[in-house]
C-alpha cells in the first residue's frame, strides 16, 4: 500500500475522517440494527436490573471463557474489590501487585485495609513476572494480582506454581486482555482470567469488549468462591434482608448487557483485526533506532488493548508533539509509577520508591491509536509520521 503524499514529499492524513485512539463511533455504526433492538427489547420489557439480557450474557461468557462461573458487577475496579472482600482478607495482609499498572489495581488493595506490595515488571512484555514475585513473598502474603498489562498474558504456569508453593490466591486483573490464549508448558491452553482463582475484567467502553458506559465480571472455577463473589455483590446477602457478609452493590445492569451479548459474538474477530493492526506496525516500525516495538510472550497470544512503543534517549514528548501536529493522537499509559503517586507514596508494604524497569517504561512508552477499526490508509500515514520523526 502507498502512502499518500503531498507535493512537498510529506505524508497526508486519511482523508475519511479523523484519526482516533479507540473509534467506538465507526464500530456501533456497524452494528447499530442489533444493538438498536437490544436495547430497545430491554427498555420495552423493563427488566434493567438482573434481567434476561444480563443472564444471557453470563452465560455466554462463561462459555467464552470455558469458566464454571460469571459473576457480572458494575465495573472493573468493583471486580477487583469483589474478589478481594471474597477472599476473607485480614487488615495488613499482603497483595503483591506490579508497580507499572493502573491505579484500580492497587487501589482496591488499600481501600480494603490491605498492604500493597510493589514489584518491578519484564522489561520486554511490561508484565509482571515469577521472578519479581518471589523475593517480595512475606509470611503475611496472602494474594498475587498478576494485571495482563496492554493485551498478552503475564508468564502464568510459573506465577500459579509458586503461588500453590506459598499457598496463595492468584486473582488476575483481566481488563486488558480479554480473549489471549495462554498455553502451557504440557500443551494446556487456557483464556486469560481463568488461569489463577479469580479472574477480573472490565466493559468500560474502550475495551477490548466494551459496553456503552460502566461494566465488569469476574469468574471463577470454584463453586465456594462464587458463592461467596455472587453475596459480597450483592450486599452481602444470600437470601433478601439476610446479610450474611458486610458486601457491597454492583451490578451490571440490563441494557449494558444487551450491547455486551451483541459485541461478545464478534470479539474474536475485533481482536484479530486488532492483530493484524498491529503486525502492520510492527512491520513499518522495526528498525528504526530509538524505537521499540512490543514484544511478544511466546506462551501468550495478544489482543493488543494498546500497542504501546519504547522511545528511547528522552525523545518520547518530542514525538508524541510531532504526531499531534499531524493530527495523530497518542497516549501515555502510565507516565507515573504507583510507588511515586501520592496516593501511595510510602504506603507500600515493602517501601518501596524505585524500580528501575518500571521507572524507565514510565520515561518511555508511548501507545498508538488502536482498535478494531483501522484501515490500511490510516496505519500507513501513521507510520509513515513515526518514521519521518526518527529519519
């Protein structure tokens, strides 16, 4: 494909419309007939709460997962409390969780009382390892929350066996990389979330699956453990006015349900276009010195939520103007590591205030549009702007 250019030699924008991170406009314009009467069937029955749409849904993706158990909730950050509270955790029991991740997955660890526990993650996948977890185990560690950071499983066949060695929980922040296949060492395979106790994800609308506002789940294999994820959710309530827990209320409600059972036939297909979004970046942007693409884990297949470069020598802002002036927008996930918000600072179990992986990543990733939407004219021109930045 050639890219479009002016008389002066410069690349040209696509002339279709405007170049977004995540293009929810152009992707419900496609499946506008069926969300349409989704929702409507949901507003004419008037079943919003824990209607038919929502157990549909449950059901649908459990098969997707290949899980026993689907609990929906509210949202992510909820799925990763939900499944926190349902553990029984003590005040001042341990979590350990990567440093380089979003808030929510911290966050949630410290609202409950608990102690979070920073540790550094692989320079190449971004992902939190075995090999960083180990040494931060304590006789007060009680659970790992591995975060499938951008789209491609943690190395997980290491982290599960060392966390049945400590007699841990593993709940895996899912949010990013729902559908990756993780294959094991024996031939084994399995979706993302369903490889430790509890598996978290988020619906919020940039997703992988997104709905048209808030949503989460969580799921599991154990029938005691969804028992106790379904009460917590509930407000602690196995019967109506019978609080058995103190729980919370989150909810996934009908009508995000229904846009969800729509999107949830096609995410396979969103994330291969997503796939192959990205082997044409990989293939236009290899090379090019200053420059690193993501790599792969070889375990993992990868549903590319972001596809998130390095940009070495302190050149990333430099960058990030360059395409903005080419009307390229680009985001920084995370410019500021969790042991250095305020929120956080000095409240980490191990103290900790640098990690040298996680402080460099901070300095340097920088994500590119991408969805399922992006056709080769758009990649082309981005590319192509990348590429004139380093020339």
């Amino acid at each position: 494909m050639a890219t479009p250019t002016a008389p002066d030699g410069r690349a040209q924008p696509p002339p279709v419309q405007s170049i977004q991170m995540v293009d929810l406009k152009t992707q419900y314009e496609q499946i506008q007939e069926e969300v349409d009467r989704a929702v409507l069937d949901v507003v004419r029955s008037g079943a919003f709460i824990n209607g038919p749409a929502v157990k549909e849904f449950q059901a649908g993706l459990e098969r997707y997962l290949d899980c026993a158990h689907v609990i929906p909730c509210a949202n992510g950050t909820d799925a990763l409390q939900i499944a926190l509270m349902a553990l029984d955790l003590k005040p001042g029991d341990e979590v350990i969780v990567p440093a380089f991740t979003y808030v929510a997955s911290a966050e949630v660890i410290a609202l409950l009382g608990l102690s979070p526990v920073l540790v550094d993650v692989d320079p190449a996948t971004y992902n939190v390892t075995a090999a960083e977890i180990e040494p931060a185990i304590t006789e007060r560690t009680k659970t790992i929350i591995p975060v499938h950071l951008f789209g491609q499983s943690c190395d997980m066949e290491p982290i599960v066996a060392l966390a049945k060695q400590h007699g841990l929980h593993v709940v895996e922040d899912n949010a990013q990389a729902i559908g990756a296949i993780y294959t094991f060492s024996d031939d084994r395979t399995g979706r993302t979330g369903t490889l430790g106790n509890i598996g978290c994800t988020s619906f919020y609308p940039s997703k992988n699956l997104g709905a048209y506002g808030d949503g989460g789940a969580l799921n599991t294999d154990s029938d005691e453990l969804a028992a106790r994820l379904r009460m917590v959710a509930n407000h602690g309530q196995n019967r109506q006015y019978y609080h058995d827990v103190v729980g919370c209320n989150s909810r996934l409600d009908s009508i995000q349900a229904a846009i969800l059972n729509c999107k949830l036939a096609r995410l396979d297909d969103y994330n291969t276009r997503r796939q192959a979004a990205a082997r044409y970046y990989d293939e236009h942007l290899m090379g090019i010195d200053g420059l690193i693409t993501p790599a792969r884990l070889p375990a993992s297949t990868h549903v590319y939520h972001q596809y998130t470069l390095r940009i070495a020598d302190g050149r990333r802002e430099a960058l990030q103007q360059h395409l903005k002036e080419a009307g390229i927008p680009s985001m920084i996930y995370y410019p500021v590591p969790l042991y250095d918000q305020a929120a956080f600072r000095g409240t980490a179990a191990n103290a900790v205030d640098f990690l040298p992986v996680t402080d460099a990543l901070c300095k340097e990733v920088l994500s590119l549009p991408m969805h399922s939407e992006l056709g080769e004219e758009t990649l082309g021109y981005i590319c192509a702007t990348v590429r004139k930045f380093f020339s």
